[in-house]
C-alpha cells in the first residue's frame, strides 16, 4: 500500500498492493468490498459488497490519476445462485450508467474473506 491508498480510506493490509500504475495502465488487485476498518460490508449481500467493490475501485481509480472511463474490461466474480450474479451485475449497470465495459460475470466456489460474496477485477487503460 502506499500513503495516497491509506490517506483515501483503503483499509491496511501487510503485504498488498491495490494497484501499480506502468505508462498509460494501471494494473489492479481484484477490489473487496471492504470498509475502511477491514471489515467486510453486508456479508452475504451480493448488491450492496458489488457496490462497495466498486467504490474502492473508484478510490483506487483516482488516486493513480484515472477514471471510470478509462476502465477497459470488468470481471465479476460472484458466490452463490443465478439471483446472486444477478444482484451483483445489478451493481455493475448502475455504477456504469448502463455503459457497462466489456464484462464477465462469473459464479464462484469462494472469495477470500468469510462473508465475501463479490471481488472485481479490471483492466484500465487510459485512451
């Protein structure tokens, strides 16, 4: 992590880097839907953890100097049933206006931390 990612509200993990800007790309880890203490936010809840994935990826986004516009490519990883990935993408559209990017939305066994229902990932380029 760096002081920028802790300054925005990015919880602290050891040994972690949320993004590394090379050139005209920034190369993310997949975004959790972590508050600022670490915790999860509303486990088991596939909107609501979409949501803030997406808000970190925001946070994530500006501090390296980019933007929403610029993300090129979204994979959505999602635990549970049909409903779930439903719920999730629902997340996804509204975050994009209904532009979304060129996606996969994928069902999962597992995500890292107990409760973790989403994690996303994305490819950023700016044009």
């Amino acid at each position: 992590m760096n002081e920028a990612e802790t300054a925005a509200g990015l919880p602290s993990t050891p040994h972690y880097q949320y993004a590394q800007r090379v050139g005209s790309q920034l190369f993310l880890a997949g975004q959790v839907p972590q508050a600022t203490d670490g915790s999860i936010v509303a486990p088991g809840n596939p909107c609501a953890q979409a949501s803030q994935c997406l808000a970190n990826l925001s946070k994530v986004l500006s501090i390296h100097g980019f933007a929403a516009p610029d993300i090129r490519r979204v994979v959505v990883y999602v635990v549970g049933e049909q409903a779930d990935l439903s719920a999730a993408w629902g997340a996804v559209t509204e975050y994009f206006g209904g532009q979304v990017p060129p996606a996969t939305l994928l069902g999962v066994a597992r995500l890292g931390y107990p409760g973790q229902v989403v994690e996303i990932d994305a490819t950023v380029v700016k044009g």
